[in-house]
C-alpha cells in the first residue's frame, strides 16, 4: 500500500494550474484518495474549473474544494470545521509573475497561507508536505548548483525567485518543528502543453519561438537570425511530464525531508540546442550571438528579441544544476532524466505545431 493511501488523501493545491494539472491527471489514474483545491475564477466555480479539465473523471474520483489562496480564512473554513484526513499537501499554487502587482499577495500565496494549512493540518494527520519551488532560487549565481544550498547570500534578478526561496525556507522551518516531513522540487523552465496562465507563459513561449522557426523554414529555409544569448550557456529546460512524475514519486518514496532538482541530463549549450532545432526544421542561418543589442534587426529579429526581452537574464545566466540526490530516488523507481536531444526536439516540434511538423 502507497504510504500516502495509508496515511490519507492527497491535497493537491494549484490544480489547475501548468504542473499541478499534469500531477492531478497522474493521481487521478491511480487509485488514490485525492482532494483538489481551486479558486473561483472569472465566474466560474473551483468544481465547473476543475471539470472542464479533468472531466467527470474528476467528480468521481477527486473530493473538490473551493478555497481562495490569498485569505486564510477561507481555509479554516474548510478545514478547522471538520476532521481532515488529509496526509500529504503537494503545493503547486503559486504567484508565477516575476514582478507581480501585488507584493503581499504573492507572499500570502507562497508563504502565509503554506504556513496556515501546515499549521491546520499536522494536528489532523498530515505528514508529508511537497512543495513546488523553482531551480532559479539560485538567483544570479552561476556555475554548478547543488541541492542542499538555499541562502548563500546570492541576489536575485526579480522578487518572483527572492520570494520562492523565503517560502522554501519558512515552509521547511515549520514542518521542522512540527514533525511533517518536507520535500522541496525545484525544476528548471518546465516546458509542455500548457494552459493560458501566468505559469504557462514561459513554456507557451518556448513553443512559440518553436512555431516561429517552424514557419520561417515553410517559407524559405534559409534566413539569417541572430538571437541574443549566450552561446556556450546552458539551456535549463525540462519537460512537465517528468517533472509531474518524479514529484509523485519523490513525494511517494520514503527519502525523508529534502531538497530535489528536476532537471534534464544533458542540457546542452543554447548554441548546441539552435543548432538542433534548426537541423530538424531546415532552417539555416541562424544564430546565438552575445551582443546586448542586435545591430540594424531585421523584422523578425526584432520580433523575437521582445519576446525573450522578459528571459534575457536567464539567457545570460550559464548554471549547472546537480541532481544528485533526486536521481537517488529516481534511478530506483525506474524514472530516467530526460534528454535534450533530436528525439526530444522532434517531440517539442510536434507539440508546437502539430500541423506542420510532418
């Protein structure tokens, strides 16, 4: 018997969200007792959200609850009232905006109300609490990354990632002195189908830039393109799908409270990756170059620099995260890390744009 069916139910938080969805439909496949938490949004109820995703499936197989994730009150409403057999939390809710419009908000999200559900639900039995960060808490360090670090005085290149590594730290804190094991994930940019939403967007990005390269090789093949970057930098990208499943697993296994990359094997240089991509597509011509400014951009050029405009940081950034102590678990369990490969370039081609792949 799984160790969270016998413990009890498994609250998923941010259900609806890009990596909460994936880790929903992997829980909802299984036989585990699970609770979804969404907010009203748009006029639409948690259960009318959670439905148009998942389906019925999701009415018969998931206990649905309606809470909003900036006000604590509403969760003592659903939970303070009644005996929660709720054992594990995986927390995907998050602020995802790297500057978000509200300060205060994003830290009830990802600190107050972390903090409040751990506090309501450890005398109700919880026992293990996942929680989503991100790799990027590393904020502008460079060089190998390893998983046990936090703070080491790094600064950071928005709120979004100081705010993320202060939720890691407190949430820890406080499992710690209630006796609820903890596990941190910490993906690189996750990237898959994802939906319209603020997590979505880096992901919905990636595969529009793919789009892009796509068309340009329908239309000519050949066309010179400089893309700012970083040449010989690291590209940190990770698929959802091995993302959603290792944070089950992980969650799952007995490793005790800890830190995980969720990385890929191989991340190649951005050059490397360029150079894959447009081999697939037949696109020739193009290029990571490390000017900080594109001279006399051509359209397209200038098309694709406002769109990476947001991630140009990161595009300057060369980090190596280590694994070690996920691939532990993993390797066990059978998970591999995914490869960024020619194989895996076909995948996210397709996804991209399914109708012009071939």
């Amino acid at each position: 018997m799984k160790a969270w069916m016998r413990d009890g139910a498994v609250l998923v938080t941010g259900a609806t969200g890009f990596i909460g969805r994936h880790v929903v439909a992997g829980l909802l496949s299984s036989d585990r007792p699970v609770v979804l938490a969404a907010r009203r949004s748009a006029g639409a109820s948690a259960r009318e959200r959670i439905c148009k995703i998942f389906g019925t499936l999701a009415e018969r197989l998931a206990r649905i609850v309606e809470i909003d994730l900036t006000d604590c009150s509403s969760l003592e409403d659903e939970f303070r009232c009644r005996r929660s057999d709720i054992g594990t939390v995986i927390y995907c809710a998050g602020e995802t905006s790297f500057f978000p419009d509200s300060t205060a908000a994003a830290r009830a999200v990802q600190i107050d109300v972390p903090l409040a559900l751990i506090d309501l639900l450890q005398a109700r039995g919880l026992r293990c609490w996942a929680h989503v960060s991100t790799a990027f808490v590393c904020g502008e360090r460079s060089g190998a990354i390893y998983e046990e670090e936090g703070d080491v005085g790094q600064t950071f290149h928005n709120p979004y990632e100081g705010i993320k590594l202060e939720s890691e730290q407190q949430v820890a804190q406080a499992c710690r002195s209630l006796g609820v094991e903890c596990k941190i994930f910490r993906p690189s940019i996750v990237v898959g189908a994802a939906p319209a939403t603020e997590g979505g967007k880096p992901s919905n990005l990636f595969l529009e830039f793919v789009r892009i390269l796509t068309s340009v090789a329908r239309r000519a093949g050949s066309q010179a393109i400089r893309i700012q970057g970083k040449p010989d930098s690291r590209f940190q990208i990770v698929p959802v799908e091995y993302v959603a499943a290792a944070i089950a697993e992980i969650t799952d296994c007995p490793a005790g409270s800890g830190t995980y990359h969720l990385v890929a094997s191989n991340p190649p240089t951005q050059t490397e990756f360029l150079d894959m991509l447009t081999r697939h597509l037949g696109v020739c011509g193009a290029r990571v170059i490390e000017e900080t400014a594109v001279s006399n951009p051509s359209p397209l050029e200038a098309r694709l620099a406002r769109m990476l405009a947001p991630y140009r940081k990161y595009l300057t950034q060369d980090v190596l995260f280590d694994d070690a102590c996920a691939r532990q678990w993993l390797d066990r369990s059978g998970i591999s890390a995914p490869r960024i490969d020619t194989a895996e370039i076909a995948r996210l081609v397709r996804l991209a744009a399914p109708d012009q792949s071939g």
